[in-house]
C-alpha cells in the first residue's frame, strides 16, 4: 500500500553544510512514525523541508504517491500536510478564534467543535489575546490550529518542549486519540520514552541522516537510545 | 472660537488624511516585510500625473478619474514589488525574510526606483507644474456659517475616509486581510497555515500604492499643483506619522498623520507656511528621544 507520506532519500544543503543527507522514512496511513534525536542533529530541518520551508537539494518527498518535492509552503498546506511547528509560531496579536479561523483556511471554523471538543481550555479562550495563553495553551493552539484544516498528515516538533509533566501526559494521550480518529501523524521528539510509547516505528536521526530505526516496541529497550541522547556516537552494525 | 481656527482644523484634517492614507502604505509593507519602501512618493506623483493625463485626454467625471487613478496606483504597487523587492527575497526562511541585509538592499534598490521615476518623469512633462484644467479643481469655497472651507477639504475628507473604513474592512473581516495581518505577526508562522505568503506581500503593494495614487491626484486636483517631486514631502510627513505611531500601527499612523496635519495648518497662524514643515520633523525629533516605540507601539516581539 502506498504510504500517505514517504521521504525518500532527502538531502538538505544551506551553503556549505549538509544539514540532512539521504534521510528515507515511511508514514503509513493511520500511522505514528516518530523522530528521535538529540539537539541540532537536523530533525527540525527534516520538519521544515516536508512543509516546504526549506527545500531539499536532492531526493523526493512524496503524499499518496504525489511527488511534493519542489510545492511551495502553501501548496503543501493545501494538500493536507500540516505541521505544528517548532516554537508554535502562533499568531500573537490575534485572538484564539483568529488563529483558528486562519488556520482553517477555506474550511473556515468547520472544525471549531471537534478543535474545542479536543481542547476545552481554547474554547474558553477563545476571544482572548494568543500571546497572552500559557506556554501550554499556546502549543494546544498549534495544535488545534493545524487541526483545523482536517490534515491528512500532521507534523508535530517537539509538542512536549517546556511543558509540565501533567501537560506533556495531555499531549500524548491527545496524540492516542486523534490516531484513533484516523490522522496519520509524523512525530519529532526528544522525550523518547513518550514518543516510543504511542509511535508505532521510529527513526533515531545523528548528524543528519537516519542511524537507526525500527519498531517502537523494540526501540524503547534498545540502549543505543539512551546513547544517542547522551551525545555518544551510534554504533551502527 | 474663533471661525479662523474652525477653518484651518478643517484643512489641516483634510491634510492629515492626506498624510494617512501615505502613511498606511509604509505601514502595510513595513508590517509585512519590515522594510521602508523609499518609492512610495513616487507612487503618489505617478497617481497625480495618471489622473492629470486621463483628464486632459477625454475629461471623464471626477470618480472615474479616481478609479482609473486607484487601478494605476494598483499596477504601480505590483510592479514595484517586482522590480525593487522581489529580486531580494531569495530565501524564504524567517532569518532571510528579515534579515538586515535584505532591509538594506530593498532600501537602495526602492530609493534608485525612485529616483529613476522622479527623472524619468522631468524628461517626459518637465520639471515645472504642469496645468490642472480650471473645471477639474477641487477648490469651490463653501460658507458654512463664519467658516469657510473648500469643496476639496469635503472630497479629500471623505474618499480617505471610505478607504480608511474599506481597509479596516478587509484586514478584520476578510481571509485576505487576515492573511495580511497574519504575514505582519508571524511571517514564518503563515507559511504554517497555508498562506501564500509572496502573493500577500504584493497584495500589500498593491493595497498601499492604491492608497497613494489616490492621495497624489487628490492633492493635485486640491492645489492645482502637479509636478514630478511633489511625492517628496508628503512621503516624508507620512514616514514621520508611521514612526510616530510605532512603525506597524495602522490607526497608531492614522492617528498621528492627522496630528500632524492639524499641528501644521494651525502652526501656519504663528509662522510662515514654510516653517510649518518643521512642526512634523519637531515630532519626528521628540518622538524619538522621548517615545522610541513610537507613541502606539506595542512592545514588538521582533525588529
């Protein structure tokens, strides 16, 4: 079966350096694919070339098959793919609805309820400031904004970071849920342990490319994990 | 009150909108791309000069000569964009987007259109003003009680006005607007959402030339005077009212572009009118020193 997302052997090149090199993964449909990596290894990088951000210098990224290698941002939002980025990258001076309403982009607010049903805190909110929500609300805005266009593909960077351990807990077992309403879903993350615990595969990225991958079952026990956040360098047989 | 005062608050409104509607144009871009766009009085002499040929060639009714003037200053903004601003944005990553480098090279690249214009205008019609058909003048006294004003203070009043209401319109109530003001926030954050964020940005050119243009044949048409430098001083007062009200405030420019038309057709009851240009580079001074993020300013999460 084709996969709803495919990354095929992508380079990314900005001036001299190569910040991925032949990065292949597979996100089946309904799946959770999880990227695991210390800081500045590139996964953030690999995030920003999928959305059209950056792009890549060599290899493909396909949708359903469909090469979206050389689409601009916006045509890749169009066709489904959306990100909640790093850093949230909400919209600051505008209310919660606004970001909302943005965010769904021709859908309008269609998915206002399903956003609200999923976080009842927004919906509170929703005629507040952005830039005055708490550091979780606002990653549940980033959250619940890129849900607002019924992705076919969600990316998340880092939805844990900087959050308190109950919010983190929220934000997996928000993950759990909307898999069960069947978004496919592209995970980058840094607490491993939660990611491993929801994803069904993941891929550990080390100076840009792909060093190991696998079952999340398996990968969770695996001590090459633990290494490859301590800064040591992989052993790959 | 004295009618005198009554009479030159009328016109110094009427001058302060002027300044507005140039002020939104700095505004708008300023907002979207954090750069000074140094042809936007070119912008108004083109819109003067359009509306003058149109007038001398077939003598339309007043309102088509405005529209035909706001479909120019339209095309203005979009190949501005193009030629000045365009070429510069390369990379479309935040760090590039608004960089310094790029806020310097749109600086130089925008002034050289600009004085390319500027020339390219006095080669064609001359230096001098040119000649505002007599019927076209926007300057029929009308008595309202002990004041007087002209029909231009009225036209000049309202046509800002309505542009002023539209465009508070479009920003609030409209997918593109919000498309604007969401580019201005978090121009990495749009390309998030699936806004099309180089189309925007010439939207914005588009939008703020419009205004321009407009504000250029309404001037012309009020003091009879058109001529290829006559975009210079209005820019300039309308940088101002943008600095002042905090760079990418629209009613924080709006605001004070209609202080500083009223300070300076009051100031002319004091002194010469050609000391009152100093009034708006006194505000420009004391804003600086006293209110560095302009007197509307939030504290801007970026620069």
């Amino acid at each position: 079966m084709t996969p709803i997302l495919e990354i095929d052997g992508v380079g990314l090149r900005i001036g001299v350096q190569d910040i991925l090199r032949d990065v292949s993964l597979r996100l089946p449909q309904g799946g959770i694919v999880a990227i695991l990596g210390s800081n500045g290894v590139g996964k953030t990088s690999l995030m920003r070339t999928i959305s059209g951000v950056y792009q890549a210098t060599s290899g493909a990224i396909r949708h359903q098959g469909e090469d979206i290698t050389r689409l601009q941002s916006h045509e890749i939002v169009a066709r489904g793919i959306l990100q909640a980025p790093e850093g949230r990258q909400i919209f600051s001076n505008m209310t919660v609805r606004e970001n909302l309403v943005i965010g769904g982009g021709p859908h309008g607010l269609a998915e206002l309820d399903h956003v609200v049903s999923l976080f009842p805190a927004l919906g509170e909110r929703l005629s507040q400031g952005a830039g005055s929500l708490s550091g979780g609300e606002q990653q549940m805005l980033c959250i619940g904004r890129a849900l607002m266009r019924k992705p076919s593909v969600l990316l998340l960077d880092e939805p844990s970071l900087g959050l308190a351990p109950k919010l983190v807990r929220f934000i997996f077992d928000l993950i759990e849920r909307i898999r069960s309403e069947g978004y496919s879903v592209l995970i980058v993350e840094q607490n491993a342990k939660a990611a491993l615990r929801v994803a069904d595969t993941a891929s550990v990225i080390e100076g840009g490319r792909i060093v190991i991958e696998g079952p999340a079952r398996d990968l969770a026990d695996d001590p090459r994990i633990a290494e490859a956040y301590l800064g040591g360098h992989v052993h790959v047989p | 009150m004295d009618p005198y005062y009554v009479q030159q608050l009328a016109i110094g409104l009427s001058l302060g909108m002027i300044y507005a509607l140039m002020a939104i144009g700095f505004t708008l871009i300023f907002g979207v791309l954090n750069v000074v766009n140094f042809a936007h009085g070119e912008v108004y002499s083109i819109g003067a000069f359009a509306g003058l040929l149109l007038i001398t060639a077939f003598g339309p009714p007043l309102l088509a000569v405005f529209l035909l003037v706001l479909a120019v200053g339209a095309a203005t903004g979009f190949g501005l964009e193009r030629l000045a601003f365009r070429p510069f944005r390369r990379f479309s990553d935040e760090a590039s987007l608004k960089s310094r480098a790029m806020r310097e090279a749109t600086l130089m690249s925008s002034l050289a259109l600009s004085i390319f214009t500027r020339e390219a205008m006095e080669l064609v019609f001359g230096s001098e003003f040119q000649t505002v058909p007599l019927d076209y003048l926007i300057n029929e006294p009308i008595a309202l009680g002990p004041v007087t004003i002209v029909t231009g203070d009225i036209i000049i009043f309202v046509a800002a006005a309505v542009m002023l209401g539209g465009l508070q319109y479009l920003l609030t109530r409209t997918a593109t607007g919000r498309a604007i003001r969401a580019v201005s926030n978090n121009p990495l954050g749009a390309k998030y959402v699936g806004i099309n964020t180089n189309r925007t940005i010439v939207l914005t050119f588009v939008i703020g030339s419009m205004m321009g243009a407009l504000a250029g044949i309404m001037v012309g048409l009020y003091y009879g005077a058109i001529f290829p430098a006559m975009g210079f001083t209005p820019a300039v007062k309308a940088f101002v009212a943008m600095v002042m009200g905090g760079l990418s405030s629209i009613p924080g420019a709006v605001i004070c572009a209609l202080i500083i038309g009223v300070s300076e057709s009051l100031a002319t009851t004091f002194v010469s009118s050609v000391w009152a240009d100093m009034v708006a580079y006194s505000f420009l001074l004391l804003t600086l020193v006293l209110f560095p993020q302009g007197l509307f300013g939030k504290g801007r999460d970026r620069v």
